[in-house]
C-alpha cells in the first residue's frame, strides 16, 4: 500500500464522496503528510495549493469529514475518501458539493440552494 | 463557464462516476482539446499523461464512456462527468472502478471480481 507521490509535485488528487448519499463533494490534494494525518486521525487532512500547508478540512467551517471508507486506485496515485460530512456543506461556497454547476449547452447552471452562508461561517 | 486549465501544466482532473450506480469509477487529467471533444462528441475523452496525447476511453477495449452529466467545480478546476459506462468496467485492470483496493489498518484489500481478463482484452 505505497502510494505514488511522485508524479504530481508531491500530490495525488483525493476524490471525496458523501458515504450516505454517494454524492461527490469535492476534489482535493494530499501530500504524504496529509494522507497519513487523514488515516490515524480518521479526519480528511489535505494540503493547500494556496496555502501551502496542511489544512484539517472544516477547520474553520466546523464542516469537518469523517472518514468511513479509504480506497486506492489502480495506480497507486489518486484515493478515493468515503465520508460523513458533518455540517452537510463541503463547498466554502455553502453548497453541499462544490460540483453545484451543471453544463447545459454552452454555459453553466447552478443546481440547488447553499446550506450555509459563507459570509457568516468565514468572517473575520 | 471558462475553465482553468493554468494551474496544472495545462491539466484538469476529472471524476468520472457511474451515473446509474453512484459508484466513482476512476480519475483521468483532461487538457482543454480533450474537454472540447468530450462535451462536443458526448464521449469521455481525456489526456494520456503517459502517451502525451488525446485518449479516447474505451478505444481498445471497447469500454467506451457515455457523458450523461457534466458539471464543474467551485474554482474551474475540477471537472466531474456522470456516465453511462458501456461494458460495466472502467479499469484497465478488469474491474468496475479503478478503486477496487479498500484500506484496512497497515495494507489493502481487494473489493470485487474484474468483469473482464484484460490478457484478453489487450492482447495485441
């Protein structure tokens, strides 16, 4: 069970799904550090781009992800998170999901109403 | 509805998920060619980072992915397609998903039977 953290910069993408609803919440990175902090402490540690640190998802939110199931793929380079997702939002966006836009024809759709309102959850 | 392809030498990730089951098939990187063909031709096509060219899924063994949704992420870097997936297997392995291989304590454990022999399928 050794991932491959070679082939993009130190990250592999980690796909997040909703373990109740089968709902992909969202794409994020892991470094090492992050997949070994998401496996002891059973919470989604990722790694921000941005910010280059590790980043306990929900930290500021409280929507933090437990993690129910971890899955590998064939190539040892992207997981796959099974989660409980406390708080019912993974978009800082406060969306359940950040895939909330469909692609209809040309252009983009928003699909659905914000569990939150960022304004409040993220203010200073 | 522009995408942003900058952040990853030119390189999105896209999820692509059984749109019939909910099960998450499998990660590919998709450069813009490859999401211009797959919204254009309604079949998944990505970016072989291996081969540095446009792949068709499915072009050798047949296992060809139907776009039934498109919807894109909360910062345009993200895409996630749900698809009817011909054949019933994603992996190059033989199995469904390209995730067939669950985390338990130290090691992995294989989920799941391959749907096909890919000696037979990929045989030249």
């Amino acid at each position: 069970m050794k991932l491959n953290f070679k082939r993009n910069n130190g990250l592999i993408p980690a796909i997040i799904q909703d373990a109740s609803t089968g709902k992909v919440l969202m794409l994020a990175y892991m470094n090492e550090d992050a997949w070994k902090a998401s496996l002891s402490t059973g919470r989604a540690t990722y790694f921000s781009r941005s910010r280059q640190k590790l980043w306990v998802k929900g930290e500021t939110s409280g929507n933090i992800q437990l993690i129910k199931e971890a899955w590998i793929d064939c190539d040892n380079d992207t997981v796959l998170l099974r989660v409980e997702q406390v708080g019912g939002a993974a978009c800082h966006k406060g969306y359940r999901s950040c895939f909330f836009r469909k692609i209809e024809g040309n252009s983009s759709k928003v699909i659905g109403e914000p569990v939150f309102d960022p304004g409040e959850v993220y203010k200073k």
